[in-house]
C-alpha cells in the first residue's frame, strides 16, 4: 500500500487540489477582497453584447480589458446560457495551467522525477491568485493558458 502511495503521490496531490478548487468554486471562494468577483459580474454584460453582436465596442466600459477573453467567454456561454455554467467551465478548463506547467517541466527537466514534478506544479491549487482567477473564469486564465501553450511547443520544438 505505501509503495503504491509513493509511486503515485503525484497523481493524488494533483487530484486532491483540484477537487479543493471545485470546494472554492461552491463556495464562491475569493481572496481578492471581492475584486475579480466584482470584475466577472462588472463585464458580464459586455459578454452578453458581444454573444449579439461580435464586433460590439468596449469604448463605453469602464473597467474593460483587452476583447479575446470576453470573445472566448461569450462563444462558451452561447453553449451554456448560464454564467454561473459558465464560471464552472472556467474552472473546470483552469486545469489545463498546472498540467501544461507540468508537461513543460518533464520537457525542461528529463532528469527529475515526474512525481516531483507533478507536485510542483500542483502547487498552483493553492495559490490564491490562480484559484479565485480559475472560479471567477478571470482573463488570467485565459493568458495563462495560452501563455503555457507557447511555451510548451517552444520547448518541443527547441527539444527536435
């Protein structure tokens, strides 16, 4: 039993966490003071314009930032018509960070185990700048996301 634990530590950490995420999302966990949850309601209609109209002008919006994330969450939300669905898918495809980070560190460092490796990069979970970004389906994520994208095929490609 010990052996099997150690073999698969990583895994268990890795799931663990992102299970606390969804316990987070139930909650309506925050640690930005209540910032990011007042953002994703402050644009959600500008989400809404843009699901009509995709070439909607954010000149009238105040608290805007660049348009790509606000056309990803509106063409999600044309699936779910709900935002809190929608805030749940967020969360949901915020796993693709750590497990990015971590496909990127086996590239970076063959050497080193993968079960440690996995664990530092499960290390996001707790982090509360990824967490509440990931619950509140925050533009960081989307970044972050295809951020670590580039960086993961830069590093396959470097690897050839």
């Amino acid at each position: 039993m010990i052996s099997y634990l150690r073999k698969h530590s990583g895994k268990i950490i890795f799931l663990l966490l992102y299970l606390s995420l969804f316990i987070g999302f139930y909650l309506n966990e925050t640690a930005s003071g209540g910032g990011t949850r007042a953002d994703f309601y402050l644009t959600w209609q500008y989400v809404l314009n843009l699901k009509e109209d995709l070439f909607f002008h954010y000149t009238h919006w105040e608290a805007i930032h660049l348009p790509f994330h606000y056309i990803i969450v509106s063409i999600i939300n044309s699936f779910f018509e709900d935002k809190n669905q929608v805030r749940f898918f967020y969360c949901v495809i915020s796993v693709l960070i750590p497990i990015l980070f971590y496909l990127s560190l086996k590239i970076k460092f063959p050497k080193i185990n993968n079960n440690l490796l996995l664990v530092f990069a499960s290390a996001l979970f707790i982090l509360p700048t990824f967490r509440y970004t990931a619950i509140w389906a925050n533009v960081q994520v989307t970044a972050h996301i295809f951020f670590l994208f580039s960086i993961f095929f830069y590093l396959k490609w470097k690897e050839k």
